[in-house]
C-alpha cells in the first residue's frame, strides 16, 4: 500500500476517534443526595422540585424508599431546590451552582 494511502486512512480514523470523543462530552449537571429526619432516619416519598433561578424551569421528583433523589441532565445555571412531606417543615435551598459535568452533592 502506498504511503499516502496509508496516511489518509490514518487521518480518518484519527478524525473519526475525535468526532466520537467530541459527542460523548458531557454538557450537562446534576443534583442528588439524601433526605433524613431530624434523627438520621432516611424520608421516602418526598416531594423535591428544582427549578433554574434563571430561566424558571421547574421539575419534579419523588425521593426513593431509601430517600435518595436525583436530577440529572439540569443546564449549567443557578437553582432552588424545595423539599415537602406533610408532616414535616418544608426545606429550601437557594442559589445552587452547577456547572458543567458537575454533579453537586446536596443532602437535606
């Protein structure tokens, strides 16, 4: 084979690595933890919402039975978190940052 075939077909499979490894890159965050009670004990079904500060989009989640949640996917920006459970003070928090590729650790 003629060197400037093999080349050719080196700088095509170079630029098909690079294009794969370009779309795998995360563009996104997300937020998750856990919630307990005031003694340590884990809180399932509790209503947690999320909303971006800046655009307002808002979405919701239901904490698992080992109260745990998570929103992944969120665009990088600032968000409010709120967490509900009748029976229980509602919590709020403000002014989250994520970034992206960021998965921030927030346990209420």
């Amino acid at each position: 084979m003629p060197r400037i075939a093999r080349f050719g077909i080196l700088v095509v499979i170079l630029a098909l690595v690079g294009a794969g490894t370009a779309a795998a890159q995360n563009t996104s965050g997300a937020i998750a933890g856990t919630i307990t009670d005031t003694q340590g004990g884990v809180l399932p079904g509790v209503s947690i919402t999320v909303t971006n500060s800046e655009t307002g989009v808002a979405r919701t989640s239901v904490t698992e039975g080992d109260g745990r949640y998570r929103f992944a996917g969120l665009q990088p920006g600032r968000y409010d978190l709120r967490a509900e459970l009748q029976g229980f003070s509602t919590v709020e928090v403000k002014n989250l940052v994520l970034t992206i590729g960021l998965e921030y650790p927030k346990d209420i």
